[in-house]
C-alpha cells in the first residue's frame, strides 16, 4: 500500500486513493489517516470558532513549525517591529518607522557563519530607537547614519523614534520666538543671548540689538527688547541712544532722560549710576561725619572733584576766602 502524500489523507481502509486536505491546510507528514492532521499552512492559522484558515494579520506570524497548535493564532512579532498581512516567519518581522534593526546592521558589519546568520534572522528584528534629533519614515530600515536624517537648522526633536524631520513636521519642531538652532540634529532650542533677539519661528541664528542697545534678559523675541546701555537716554525724537551729559547719570533701559546728581555734586558724560557723581570743586564728602556735599569752611578750599573732608586745604600765605565752599 502507498501512504498519502503530504496534503492529504485517508480514514477508511481498503481505500484507492487519498482525500486531499480542505481548501488553505495541509498535513505535514506523509501516511495521515484523519482530516484533524490538516494544518492551516504557514501564514496562516485556523480560526477556533469557525475552523476555517484566516491570514495573519499584520504585526503578527505562523511559520510551519507551529501548525500543530494552530489553534492559539499567530505569533506576534518582536516589540517595534511589523509584518505584512500573510507572514509566515518571525524573519518576515521588521522595524517599524522610527526604528532601525541593530541585529542587521551587526550582521552586515561581520562575516559570520551561515549557521550564525540564520540564527540571526530567526530571532527576528533587534528595532532600537532612531536617536533624538533623527528619523526614519519607513520601515524595515537598518542603520540610522544612513535611513534616519537629522532635523535641519531652526528645527528640532526632543524625542527619540520620529517619523518625519522637517521644519513643519510633528517630530521636528520649530524653535519658538527667542530661541534658536544653528546646526543639524538639534535637541533643544538655544535662547538668544542677552543683546541680541528673534522674532521669527524656526530661526537658525538671533539678531543682534541696535547699535548702542542691548537687552537685559536672555530669549528676547522682539526688538523693542533692546533698550539702551546704561550711561544713555532714548532721544523721543530719532529714538537714537545718547550719553547721558555731564552732570547727569542713568542706569534705567528704558528712560528717554537721564537723572541729575545731587546738589553740589557733577558726573563725566555717559555716567551709569548715582555712584559715579562726585562733589565738585570747593565740596568734600564726609565732612565732621555728615553725609553728602559741604563747602570747604572759610579760610580753606578745594580744587579737585570727588574730594573728602580730608582735602579741604588752607589757604596759601596771603590769601583768604571769607565763605564755604
């Protein structure tokens, strides 16, 4: 007597030919003598309501090895990696967008046995993350210096696995007003420095303050930021920044006139503060322990800016001075 083939089978004896397998099953061994040792085929597992050979669907796998069970559905693939529907193998699995396979590009760097790489493939996909500031948009890619591209400047991705990299894109981000990005695989958005501003999204580069003018704090996003530096007042007129005059001090941005020193007191031009007005000639500071400006008393004087009580100076042999100062 002749077995049956692979495919079919036979359940009664004195038979002269074989049953072939329903329609999307198969029997792996030859001689089978029951319809329960037709198996869905590989790709595919029987449904246990119906009975009937479902594809798997995508994502998931059967391969023939496993046709004895088939009963429990199809494998899923490795974590973020894909099938297309109808696989058969776990080497049928392949990184999805965002990832890129490091068991495929391990094996393309080395020269390993064939028994090596067809352990490899059988594992199925290692899909690791594309790092921050890259992507792959398509799957089943295998090494990210050459799938995955960086975001361009004036963009970034602060997470690893994007899809996509442009300027517009949902991974690739624009930098915001303030801030900027002057390379290609940026994380982060850099703020402008103080004295310099950006009033457009997606800037690779921030732009400096006007001549004269600076901007306190550091991401200023427009140029009305920019003040002027101390020692200097807004002219309302041309909106230019002039010195302060002698006499006067200003350690305000945003002023458009300066400060006067105190009675008795004077400043050299572009003066910043009320530190830098000085007691002018014929005043001292300090004087028996008070506070502010006092005139030299009679019979003395002072010929310097700035001096202490410690200055005021007698007159000379044949000259006097009947009032302070």
């Amino acid at each position: 007597c002749i077995p049956c083939a692979s495919g079919s089978y036979s359940d009664v004896e004195g038979s002269t030919t074989c049953t072939a397998c329903p329609e999307g099953m198969t029997s792996r061994l030859t001689g089978s003598a029951s319809i329960l040792d037709c198996r869905c085929t590989s790709g595919k597992y029987m449904d246990p309501k119906s009975g009937a050979c479902l594809a798997c669907p995508g994502g998931t796998y059967n391969n023939e090895s496993r046709l004895t069970f088939c009963a429990t559905g199809c494998a899923t693939c490795p974590i973020h990696s894909t099938s297309v529907q109808g696989s058969s193998s776990r080497s049928d699995c392949v990184c999805e967008a965002g990832f890129y396979d490091a068991e495929a590009a391990a094996r393309s760097s080395t020269q390993g046995s064939n028994a090596t790489i067809a352990s490899s493939l059988a594992a199925g996909p290692d899909c690791r993350r594309c790092a921050e500031g890259s992507y792959s948009n398509g799957t089943g890619s295998t090494v990210c210096n050459e799938e995955c591209a960086v975001c361009p400047g004036g963009s970034y991705s602060s997470m690893g696995g994007s899809t996509s990299c442009t300027t517009s894109g949902p991974d690739c981000r624009r930098c915001a007003e303030g801030s900027y990005s002057n390379g290609t695989g940026s994380t982060v958005c850099i703020p402008c420095a103080s004295g310099s501003y950006s009033d457009v999204e997606g800037s690779t580069t921030c732009t400096a303050c006007p001549e004269g003018m600076t901007s306190r704090l550091t991401g200023s996003a427009s140029i009305l930021d920019c003040r002027c530096t101390s020692g200097k007042y807004m002219d309302p007129k041309s909106g230019a920044c002039l010195a302060c005059p002698g006499g006067t001090y200003n350690n305000e941005s945003r002023l458009t006139f300066c400060q006067h020193c105190p009675d008795d007191m004077e400043s050299a031009p572009g003066s910043s503060s009320v530190d830098d007005c000085k007691c002018t000639m014929g005043f001292v500071s300090g004087l028996n322990g008070s506070t502010g400006c006092h005139g030299c008393p009679a019979g003395s004087y002072n010929d310097v800016v700035g001096a202490t009580n410690t200055l005021c100076l007698p007159c000379k042999p044949g000259t006097y001075s009947l009032v302070e100062g």
